[in-house]
C-alpha cells in the first residue's frame, strides 16, 4: 500500500489533469495498492490539510479536460518561510499535513515558483516528484513543458482572427501574447500565424525599428501589419534602466504594454493601431493532442519513479526522451531563449523584424 | 450583358466572401454575361472611383475565407452629404462612378450605418441591391444577419477557455463580448457558455444584484462566476443619465466598461475579478457553417433579383425564408431584443442574472 | 414536491445533455421541490427499472458535453407491444416503473422512433414530455432540432479536410454524409463546405448527369470535384422500384452507397475517385454554440410545461419561437425535404448539381 | 540572379504551401534576385516541362492553407526508370527540364518514395535540396516532419467525437488511422485520445488478448471500448506469413482491417463493434501551428542552404535543432518505430493494450 499526494500549483494550464491521470494510471495498472489524496487548491491545501481522496473513478474522462480537478492557487505569501495570517509556520504545517497522512511520496505540479517550494520540502526530508506546467516554457531542466503547445495553439487562432481583420481594413494590429519573462509563446504564435513583426522580452525593441518595418511593409504594397508582443517586451529605453527603476515604472503604467506601443506607432506613422489581448483564454479550454500526450507520458514516468521509491526528481524532457532531472538542479533557475538561438535567426530569415 | 458593382463597408466580419461568392456565382451560372466591378475599401472606393475587375476565378475558393477581399472602411466623415477633405461632394463622386462605369446594378453588403448611405444612393435613383452584415444581429427587417453566429462561436470558445481556469482559481471572471447598442451576441454566448450573469445595454444592471447572484452561488457552493458583459452594457445609474451626459461620461472613460464593472465587484466582495476581451477576434476567421450557407442562399436570391431587375431592395431573412425588403424600410432601424423576449425569459428560468 | 423522470433513447447526439441541463436547472430555480430519476440507456432502463437518483449537482458542467450522461439505446425490438425476450410485455413494465417511483412526468429526448412510443405512453395515461433530438432534422412539427447544427458543423469540417487534399491530387472524392431517408444534413454541410454535386434521398440522382456536372467542371478549368452523398441517396432507376424490391437490394449491397457512385463515376470517365465516411463522428463531440444555446431554451420551456401540469407535448420551434406540439400530432410522422425548397432552388442558382 | 525549381510530390498533408513560403520568403528577403519555377503534380511537372513561373505574392497569405498550390501526384509509374507510356526516358526528360530552364537548384518537398527519385536525380548531378513530409512520420534522418502532427490533431478529433458515442451507447468503437507501415501516427492519436487499444503494424496482435482488454475494461465498469487502429495492423498469424503470401492476402481483403479486426471481435464477445475510418481528412485542412513553425523553419534552412550552394541535403529535424542530412543516406531508409520504444512503454503503464 502506497499513500500518495497529490497538488496543483501556481497559474493553471492546459493538461495538468492530463498529467495527474498519468501517475494515477500508472500506479494503478501496477497492481500495487495505493490511495491518493488531492490537496486543494495549490499549497494552500497542504498547509491548512484540505484534501480529498481520490480513487480511479475521479480521473477517468479528464485526459481531455482544462484546468485541474485540485483547484489551484498562487500563494498568497510572500516567502514559504514566512508564518501565514494566523502566524502558522507554512514549512511547518505542510511537513505537519504529510506526515500526519502518513504519505509516501507527494506529487507536485507547478512552474517555478512552485518548484522552489517543491525544493524546499525536498530538503526538509519530504518525498518529491514534480511534474512541468506552464504555458510559458521557461522551467530549466526541460527541453518543453506542458500547457505550452495548448497555449500557442490559442494563440495563434487568435491572431489568426485578427489576420482576416487587419486584412481588410489596412490597419496595424497588436495582439498581446502571455510571457512576463520569457518570449518562447510569442515567438511561436507569431510565427505559426504569419505575423510580420515579433516583440520578445528577450529583445528590445527600438520603436523605430518597428516604424521602418511597417512602412517598408507599405512600400511592397502589403497595406496592414500583425504585431506578435509579448506581455514583458520591453523597449531599449527601458531596457537600460536599473531593475528597480523598471519595476518602479511597470507599477506605475496602468496599461499593459501594447497600448504604450500602439501610442507609439500611431505617433510616429498616424496609422490606425489595434490592440487585441486574448489573456487567460490562453491557459484555458481542452488540453491539445500534443500536450496531452506529453502529459500522460511525464505522468507515466513519475508513476514508474514513485513505484522504484526514486524521489526528487522533476520528470522532464530532453533529446526527445523523458528524463529524471534532480530538483535541487531545477529549483531556482529560469529557462531563457537566446537571442542568438537558432529559431530566432530563421525568423529573421522569413523577413520577421524584432524591432532590434 | 450586366455590369455589377460589389462593395463591402462597414467593420468588416465573416461570410463577406461567401455573400459575395453566391451573388457573383449565381449571376454566372444563370448564363448571362457579366462584368464585375470590385470597389475598393467600402464606400470609398465609390467614391474616388478605385475598383478592381473581377471574374469567376476572383471567387473561387472564398467561401471559407474570412474578412473581404474587396477590403472595407468605416466611412471617415461624418455624414455622406459632407463634402470630404478635397471639397468633393460624395455623393455626386459616386454618382460619378456609377454612370461612368455605366454600371447596371450596385450591390452593397453592410450594417446600418451602409444602409443609410445606399438607401440615399436608392433615393438619388442608383439600382442598388444590398446584403445584411453584422455580428450584432441588429438590422431591422431580417431575423438575422451573417457574421452573427460565426462571432457567437467565437466568443463562446472565448469564455469556454475563461471557464476551466476560472474553475481552477475560484476567481470571477468578466469577458467582454462586442455590442454596443444591442445584446444578442452577448446573450447567446453567455448562454451557449454557460456564463453565470449577463449584461447587455437592453438591460440596465445594479451592480448589487451582481454581487447577490455571485454570493448565491458561493452559498450554492460554486467558487467561481462567469460573467458575460456587452460592450455596451450600461449601469441603473447610468440609464438615468440624460444621452448628453451619458455621451460625456464615456468619453471620459478609459477603460471598457468590463473594467468598471470589475472594480464595482471587487469593492463589493473582496474578490478578485479577471477581464478578458477577446475583441476584434470575433471579427474575423473562417465563418462558421451556418453563415456560410446562410450567406451564400442570401446572395444567390441577390443574383435572381438583379436578374429580374429588381432593385432597391435588401436581402433578408423571414420566418425561415429569404426574402427582399424595401431598402426605404430598412434604412435608419435598428433591431433591438426586448427586455421581454422569450429567449431572455428562458435565460432567467435556467438561472442567469441580468443583474436587474 | 415533483418527481420527474428522464430518459434519453435512441442514436445519440450533441446537446443531449444541455437540454437535459435545461429542463433540470429551470425547475430547481423555480424554488419547486424535485426529485429526478434519470433512467439507464434508454426505454430499456424504463422496462427494467434501472435508473440513477440525480440531483443539481450532476447536470453542473455538462452543457458543453456530448453524448448523454443517461446513456442510450435504440430499440432491440421490433415493436413496443413485443414481449421481451423474457415474456416480458413491455408497455406494462414501462407503466410499472413509473407508478412504482410515483412520477409526476417523464421528460424523454428522442428522435422519431421515441416519439412513437413516447405517444403511445402518453396514450397509455403517462404524464409526458418530450425534447425532440436528432443530427437528421427530421422530426415533425418542429423547425429545427439539437444535435442537426452540431452534425452540420462536423460533416463540414470533414469536407473542408478532403478540400484540400482533392485540390491538390485532382481528384474526384466523395464524402458520405449521415441521413437515410432525409437530406437536410448533406445539403446543407454541402453548401457551407462548397461541394459541387450533392446527393440526397429526396432527389434521385442520374449518373450521366453526375459524370455530366464533373465534365463541366473539367472544361470550366477546376481539376477536382467534391461530391456529398447521403447515406440514403438513391439512383433514378433504384427509385422506381417497389419499396419491398430496393429494400431486397439494399440488404444485399455490402458496402455504403458512396461505394457505389464511386464505381459508376469511375467506370464512365476513367478518373480516379475516393470515398470518406466520417460515420458517427457526426454525432459526438461537443454541441456547436447553437445547438447548446437551442436545447438549453427548449429544456427551459419543458421545466415551465412540468411546473405548469401541461403534458402531453413535445417542445418544439416554429417561426423563431419556442412552442409546444401536441405529442399525438408529432409521432410517426416525418418531416422531409422537398425537392422544391428554396433552399434547393438556391443551390441549383450556385451551380450545386444534384445529380438530376 | 538564381533560378529555383519547386515541387511537391507523393500524398499530399497539411504544411506543404508553409515549407514552400519559407523557402521563398528566405531567399527574398536575402536581397538574392531569384526566378521561381513551380512544376505541376510533382515529378509529372518536372517530366513533361509543366511549370508555373512564381514570385512573392503567390506565397504570401498560404502559411495557414492545406494542400499544395503546385499540385502534387503518385507517381504513375513503378520505377523511374521505366519509360512513360510515350517511351519517354523519365530521367532524362526530368533532366532536360532542369537544364533547359537552366535552374541552379531544386527543391523537392516528399516523402519516402519523393527521396528515392531525389536521390536518383542527385546523382545525375543536379542541384537538390529536400524537405520531409509526411503524415506517417517515418521519414529516416530526421526526427520529425510536417504534416504529422497535424495528422495526429484530425484523428485525434474524430477519436474524442467518437468518444461521447461510444460512452452513451456502451459500444466498442474503431477508429482506422492512417499509416500502412508505420504507427506513429495511430499511438500519438491513440494516446492523445484516450484510446483503450492501440494496434499498430509494428505490434502484431492477437486477437484473444484484445478480447481480454475488452472484458477486463467491463469487469473495471467501463461499459465502452475506444480502439485506435493502424490501416497497416496485423494479426499475429499474418505476421508469420511470408511478405510475399501476406501481400497476396491483403490484395484479396475487399475490407480495410478495421472491419477484420471487429468481425473477429463480434464473434468471439458477441458484442456490437462499430467501425470509423476518418481516411483522406487526416491529409487536409490548415496545419496545425506546430506544423506551420516547424515548417517554416524548415524552408528557411533550405533558403540559407542554397543561397550558400550546398546541395545535395534534406533539411531535418535532429535534437531539437534544424540539421542537414545527406540524401543518399536518407534514400531507401524508412524510419520506424521500436515495440521497445520508450513511449510504448510509458502507453503500457498508462493500461493501454497492444493487443500482444
């Protein structure tokens, strides 16, 4: 008999029920007994003992289902270390809610804060495995995560909307894509949906550089143009400011970023600028085909993982295969995209502009 | 021989190619000779005389194809009699195109606005044939108009998506569906969603019959609340207002009104609010295949009209048939839902809001 | 205190549920009291007595579900009064259960075989009401029904698939569209995917004045030709013989009658033609945002019905509105396509040939 | 100024028109003067000197379009070597083409039997470049090609449609998936749906341990069966055949293997089977954006080969990175998928069955 935990955490995504019915199946088909306890609502559910227990049954038909049957939360604390309202000590109620059911293992699901968390119970003696979700792409340790291709999918049916738009009105749009620190969504939205100009956070853009493509965009007679920008591009202006200056400006500007490139173009060129912003739609809405067999595979793996008694491993991807990563080697690190990678130049090669 | 003009104006939306596809295929397949004249970018393609000729193989492959391959305008002044920017008279410049091209019939696809304009052109003895478009459905004199069904597809996969991550957070969530003057589209789509409350500008809301219904389903166990918000969505407050006023206010507004609503909520409850606006998307893609058919039996009874020489007369819908209705009935209407309408009387018995 | 029964028989189809959701949703809202009793794959789960308690909780969510959360069955026997297999009289055993559970009404969603015997329950001394459900649109008395939009949306989307792939082989392909003995499903997926030549029951086609429309085709400069044939298309010379003789032929032939048209095409111009038959595809996945919005709106005018203690009807749609039928009026009759439609003149107006 | 030759040969799939737009776009924005040449349906084009001259606009707006705007073909001969029904040596009008247009490249876009002929042309010493497509995925040298995910998408649809079908009915249901030699595709859609069975060509099956899947799913309460088959899956006593009696064996199989696979199922369970075959739609359709990315950046290597003159390569897909592969190594090989594979492990712990 095996007592096994399970919880969700941070933003949600696309096929994270995808991913638990995978562990759970595994086990399952092993023949080996085991119960399963869900905790709701991200960690919070580990620190105040909210759980319900699960069997089979609750994860039969959710291959193809959005969102997670756990609920999911971002944590509401600054730091894990710190004591809650009630001046709980968090590491110390979760450790309390594991031992106290007596788990075996605890299966986590989450981004990177999540994993820095995950880490931290790691360290504490907890039996850990986690699983990658995130529609953004950027954990280290994996080559893909899961959420991510959903995401791209819906976003590049969004500026697809656009395109038959934009087309005939002539106009310059601007679809605003997820991605606070990284650009790998945007980058793949615009280039799976033909958008002409790409704003990364990894790139900065010059305003002017924008400008020249689109008027050079008009000269070769193409009389509308897409703009692909990511919530965190930023401008080289901005880009050269200390961090906290940034930051201080971010809080500052009661717009997301778009609009301030949009304000920009329209002064520069008096052209007409739209700006569309999908938003949650983009983590949201059935798991596609891809995600959900990458989910259910990093599923089976943990699965196989837990059964060997092999803890504190993130379950990845890497050269095409599915990899243990150690947590400890995850936790804390972002993975970024280069500016150099070679996706970037053969966007350049099709003749996107960056702004750069 | 006939000589027939097409032109597109208006925001644009889906199943303009199809309309324009089955005017155009049944003119050609009724064994006449024709010539097609394509204006270019709505009414001002009339008036500054910029068209395209086309043939069969122009509409061959279209109907599938979102936007317009005439492009479209909204008509940059403020009344047609206006003279524009180069002391022009329009309508005289239009005239001017017409009997230059020697043109037999003008067929014009657009919502209100366009119709205002081609019953003028009626009146000033043009032939002129029209089609009506609109995602808001609100043409009088047909029970309906294309681009309507292909919008609410996509603002129902919209607020679809919102669902599974509004389930997974516990969080209200507000999509703002287009509509400015009228609420069909955001009633079928809040309905076709499943969303929780609706609010369209037939129905002034109070936002603390809001905040009751989103605690009832707290009470009822529900964390979650989908809200569908029309653009046009206006508060009891605001209902007061004389149209002056009312005018001033928005124009002092920054924000779309989801975002009022939003703030209102989060006064009132504490809660978090989410506002997603799919926006221009509902514009655009691939009409649906209900317009699809729809558009192209509308342009096929366009066709054997202007076979017949009958002109001055809009294409519409009634009581599942397609029939012609007097350019002179149509022009100035809007179609509004009532307050009373069945279809708002079923929406309450299923248990949605309206907030009133 | 009500105690309602629901069964859902037949060949299932979208929108089952959320017209189930429907009835449920706007009865509980009414403040009434209820007890529902969900019976098992149909008229079977009536006869034997399987059913399932259901309450709030099991129609949250299922709006946008296919298939029926009931489970259902055709028939497995010749007529209603039959005994079972086991001496069984059916129509007693049906009556048994719903006096032993002291029901108040039975609510049953079907197509045209269940409203036959949904009647003769009626007749029987059963408090009933029916839904009418069916992708074939051919139920009496009503101007529409769920699940047809649905099917139209899917067999669409196939044909849009084998567009392509027939542009670019240049080939004649022939995709099989559900419907026995009506077409409204091929005509219209036909018209919204473009199909050149389309086959239904009503209209009997002539292969020479097939093979005659592909030629035409040929010397117009298109390569390809996409053919949508019913499952109940029938030749000119099949529809002269006795109904007895052609249902002889048809249980002889092996294989569905795109097979058939296929070889005829083949043998008269040497050109190459491949069939597609997306089958029961047509009647699962999702309900189109129509067909939720519809039988949403029908649920909720059935819950009035129950609340009001008018039985005996099934709720239908005529002119855009939502009416009651009396049931002895609907059962076993058909609704059918004329050959005369407008819609068909429409379709001959855009050159569709159909085959006659 | 350089002059490229185009052409896409063998089944078509989506992606194709994204590959070509990327080479294109590559070599236009390199400031290059380039003539395009674009043959007709494949090497026919190519044989008798059809060709279509092209520039920029004809691949602008086809990122997103299915099928191939050249036209492709199977090779209507057995070897390139044989004569055409004119006693025309194809080689030789292949290479009089070439050198009569004076090309300095050309690109050829295929699959196992496109390399093949490629290859052969390379040693005759003309300047190619290739690119991978196809849905099977089977492709040696490159880790992955278009067209195939978004083959997995369509089948994964019709297995998730099929899905609320089979549930409401209590069916066992089969889904045939293309690919006669090779099972990527079938296990990707398999998997991403859901699919309790998986059969492959890779896996022979015997028919008893299927049985046994079945009724150890109805032992479990799962009232319905999904299985996902390969039009290449074979049975166990097949598979001892010799190729040359299993070949005679398949030409005298009237049926596809679906209906062999669920006759013996019928006989031995006595249950219902119903079978689906999706076929051609799996070729067609807009891309995916997966597709489209990988596409387009496939076609923009292929651009920074020529303009480099390296000849001579496929462009495919190897790690995660773009790479060039030597055709004559790609030639002949097929790339097929291990029973030892790690994901048909990970399917196995999921409690799929292969039936063996």
């Amino acid at each position: 008999m095996r007592r096994i935990g399970l919880l969700t955490s941070g933003g949600d995504c696309q096929a994270l029920n995808a991913a638990m019915r995978g562990v759970v199946k595994s086990l399952l088909y092993s023949g080996e007994q085991i119960e399963i306890y869900g905790f709701l609502n991200g960690y919070q559910g580990l620190i105040y003992g909210n759980y319900r227990m699960l069997d089979g049954g609750d994860f039969s038909g959710i291959l193809t289902r959005g969102g997670t049957i756990l609920g999911s939360s971002r944590t509401p604390f600054k730091t894990i270390q710190d004591p809650d309202p009630n001046g709980l000590n968090k590491v110390e109620a979760m450790k309390h809610s594991y031992y106290k059911l007596n788990l075996d293992c605890l299966v986590i699901l989450g981004g990177n804060g999540t994993h820095k968390t995950a880490n931290l119970l790691r360290e504490e003696g907890l039996n850990i495995v986690t699983l990658p979700k995130t529609i953004d792409n950027d954990l280290w340790g994996t080559d893909m995560t899961f959420g991510f291709q959903s995401a791209v999918d819906i976003a590049t049916e969004a500026i697809d909307c656009i395109h038959t738009t934009a087309d005939s009105h002539g106009r310059v749009f601007i679809v605003e894509v997820m991605g606070h620190k990284v650009g790998f969504l945007t980058l793949n939205a615009g280039m799976a949906s033909g958008a002409d100009i790409i704003l990364i956070p990894e790139i900065p853009y010059d305003i002017d550089k924008i400008v020249k493509a689109i008027n050079a965009r008009k000269e070769r007679g193409s009389k509308f143009t897409i703009i692909a920008v990511a919530e965190g591009a930023i401008s080289k202006e901005d880009a050269k400011l200390s961090k906290k200056d940034y930051k201080k400006k971010l809080e500052k500007r009661a717009h997301p970023v778009s609009y301030e490139v949009a304000e920009a173009i329209k002064a520069k060129t008096g052209q007409e600028v739209r700006v569309t912003i999908p938003g949650h739609m983009q983590r949201g809405g059935s798991p596609c085909p891809y995600d959900r067999v990458f989910a259910s595979r990093l599923g089976a793996e943990a699965g196989k993982l837990i059964l060997k008694g092999e803890y504190g491993f993130m379950v990845g991807y890497k050269n095409r295969e599915i990899v243990k990563v150690p947590l400890k080697d995850v936790a804390g690190k972002l993975k970024s995209l280069s500016p150099d990678a070679a996706i970037i130049k053969e966007a350049k090669l099709l003749g996107i502009s960056f702004g750069d």
